[in-house]
C-alpha cells in the first residue's frame, strides 16, 4: 500500500478531503523523522515502537576489490510492532 492509497483510504472512510488528509499524515511522517533525527524514539500504543538503534563499529569485506574496510558506529531506525499489531497480522 502506498502513500496515496493510504490517503484515499482515510478520506473514504472519514470523510475527510484527501488534500487535509495528505497534510495530516505528512506531518505525522515529519514529526516522527525530526523525533528520530533528535535521537528519540516514538511509542504507539497498540500498533508499534520507532526506535533509534546504534550498530557498533564492524570489519567487513570489499571481495570485489578484496580488501577490509571499517564500518563505523552508526545509528539505523527500525520499528518494533505491539503485540496487539502481530496479533492482527498472524491471523
């Protein structure tokens, strides 16, 4: 499902015009990029976790050039669903 479906979903359902719909769910995109970017993570109960995770440091391979190179520790987003959202998707 895509962005645009996902709009027209909320604004069949709701009634809602799709453009005030498009803008809710933009700034609902934005507030959780900036809250990661702030190294915060987002909890939404009953459907899942945004949560900042840190990789630390690593040694991997180039095999194409068959040399070892260095990954450093870095920060990666994931998302953790509720049990609650599982649940729904196990069924």
């Amino acid at each position: 499902m895509t962005k645009a479906e996902i709009v027209t979903e909320i604004s069949r359902s709701t009634g809602l015009e799709k453009g005030a719909v498009l803008e809710v769910v933009e700034k609902f995109m934005e507030v959780v990029k900036d809250t990661m970017a702030g190294d915060e993570n987002v909890y939404l109960r009953g459907f899942g976790s945004f949560v900042v995770k840190t990789r630390k440091e690593k040694t991997a391979r180039n095999i194409s050039k068959n040399t070892t190179i260095i990954i450093p520790e870095h920060k990666v987003p994931t998302f953790k669903p509720s049990r609650v959202f599982l649940d729904e998707v196990e069924k």
